[in-house]
C-alpha cells in the first residue's frame, strides 16, 4: 500500500545542502535543483552540480576514466555529420563546453550544460535511472552485486528507478523533496504514488503534461529503436517542468483524460532530457540496446496508464 502522507510531509534529505563546507567562486553557488547524483555532503566529500552566474550548470567530472569518457560523449554530438547522431542533441540539455574552476584550492574540471530548469519559478525535477542492468558489461563481480541490489524492487517490477525528485504540492504549498536513500527503499507500488505524486496529480493535474510527457518519451523512443552507436549504462531521464504552470493550467479547467491533447504555450515548459553519459559504450555488436529500450517502454507504459495503475494499488 501507498503511504498517503508522502504528498503532505515537507522533506529535505539529511545529506542536504546546509552541509556544504567549500568556499565558492563569486560566479558559482550549488545547483539546488540536483536530485540525484554526486552531491555536496558530509558523509561522502563529494562534489555536487553547481549553477553559474550567466545561467548555465556545471556538473563536475573528476573521475580519470568516466570524465573524459562523459566530456568525449558530448563532443562526438557536436562534431559528428551522423544524421541519427544530430538528432540526439535534440534530447539531451544543451553542451557549453568545459571549463574549471577553483574549490578549496583545488582545480575541479566540469562540464558546462544547459539549465532546463532556468526561469522556473516553482521547479519540479525528477531523475529517472533507465535499465536494468545500471553497470557496465566489464564490471567487476562485486560491482555487480552492489548495483544489482540498487533500487531493486523497483528496477524488478518496471526496469526502472527513481533516484530523487522534488516538487511542490499545488494543494498546499509544501515542498517535497526525496533522495537515494528513500529511492533504494523505493518499492514497486511506492514508484508509482513517486510519479503520481510529482505531476501533482492529486490535485486533479491536467491531461496536458501527461501528453507533453509521453510525446517526448516517444521521441526518445524512437531515436532508440534505429540507433546501433551507444550502450546507456547508468543514464537517466530527467524531468522538469514549473508547479506555477501547473496551477494556471489547473484553473483553465482542462480535464484529465487517455485521449490526445492540444498543447497550450504552457507545455513548452515540460522538459524532457536525456542526462549522464559516463557509461556510455561503443555498441561494436551493433545491435539494439534491449537495457535502455525495454526500460524505457515500460516507463511509457507506466505514464500511459498512471492514473489506473495508482488507483489499483491505493
């Protein structure tokens, strides 16, 4: 069974961002809108996501192997004459290139990313990890064991997990935020209230960002069936869209519903993006990357038939 205070309880993460002991440049503060992913902690002195003065988002890759790996990822996209390759920016949030900056007296290399949270007044984000199998095919066995007890329940019943969201509930005002540590404990049933819940649909949210979802997930969709480049090992698809759009999308009254839906300009603040490439492989079998794509579909799925799949286990 759902737990019915979920959507109620104003939460933030132990390992929040109050921990935060490094001194930042005058241009750069953290990214409060990271769900998921390394993050500025205590127990783990790690190196979250930070948001730079002009706008755009740094995403720290210190990593020997998977920085260069991640940074060679977006390069490929913006050199590449593929078609199929070019099609893939549209799906992914906008590479600025590298740079870095000074932490602690320390260079910290990061990639530069477009925002697509930018101008939300009221943002809601959610992570999604796409697959099964989260680690790479050469991973040590201990590796694997770790991974595979990962969000379990919920990567056994839909392929999927939820690492972290956040959003604010338009019934009350409150905000909602969710870390790894809940996600692990995520359970099937719970995945889906996690989805229910973030689209604000207690509220009586409007067909409208289920439509714009869905239309972005099939593109992705798509894209996946044809290419033959890529192995996706531990990405995600992020979520975003503005809980103030939501209100005045709620007070035009549309209803909710199955059936195809006319977009209004306030879609076009429904973002979905395609993020974290450090265990993105050459696919030199050239087959169909059945990981990321079976996941994917069920996630499809699961937004299709939200509404009665949250009624059947409430």
């Amino acid at each position: 069974m759902f737990d019915k205070n979920l959507a109620n309880m104003n939460v933030i993460d132990e390992d929040s961002m109050d921990s935060i002991s490094y001194i930042f440049p005058d241009n750069v503060t953290p990214f409060v809108n990271q769900v998921a992913g390394h993050e500025f902690t205590k127990a783990k002195p790690t190196i979250g996501m930070m948001k730079h003065s002009d706008g755009y988002v740094l995403k720290p890759v210190p990593h020997p192997v998977y920085g260069p790996r991640e940074i060679n990822f977006y390069k490929t996209l913006e050199t590449t004459c593929d078609p199929l390759l070019k099609d893939l920016k549209q799906y992914i949030p906008q590479y600025l290139g590298t740079t870095s900056i000074e932490l602690d007296n320390k260079d910290v290399r990061c990639i530069c990313m477009e925002d697509i949270t930018k101008d939300f007044k009221l943002p809601c984000v959610m992570d999604v990890k796409i697959g099964v199998q989260t680690w790479e095919p050469n991973a040590t066995e201990e590796k694997i064991k770790v991974e595979r007890v990962k969000y379990a329940a919920c990567k056994k019943r839909w392929g999927f997990s939820i690492p972290g969201f956040q959003y604010y509930n338009v019934r009350d005002g409150s905000f909602i935020r969710r870390g790894k540590d809940f996600g692990k404990r995520m359970s099937a049933q719970e995945a889906i209230q996690a989805l229910y819940s973030f689209i604000n649909a207690e509220a009586g949210i409007k067909y409208g960002l289920v439509a714009s979802i869905l239309e972005q997930l099939r593109k992705i969709h798509s894209w996946f069936r044809h290419q033959r480049h890529f192995l996706f090992f531990s990405s995600s698809i992020l979520f975003a869209y503005d809980a103030e759009n939501v209100k005045i999308l709620i007070n035009e009254g549309e209803s909710w519903g199955n059936g195809e839906a006319v977009h209004n300009e306030q879609d076009s603040k429904i973002n979905v993006c395609m993020i974290d490439f450090a265990h993105v492989l050459p696919n030199l079998e050239h087959k169909v990357d059945v990981n990321y794509l079976t996941s994917l579909e069920k996630l499809i799925h699961v937004f299709e038939n939200l509404s009665d799949l949250y009624a059947l286990n409430s």
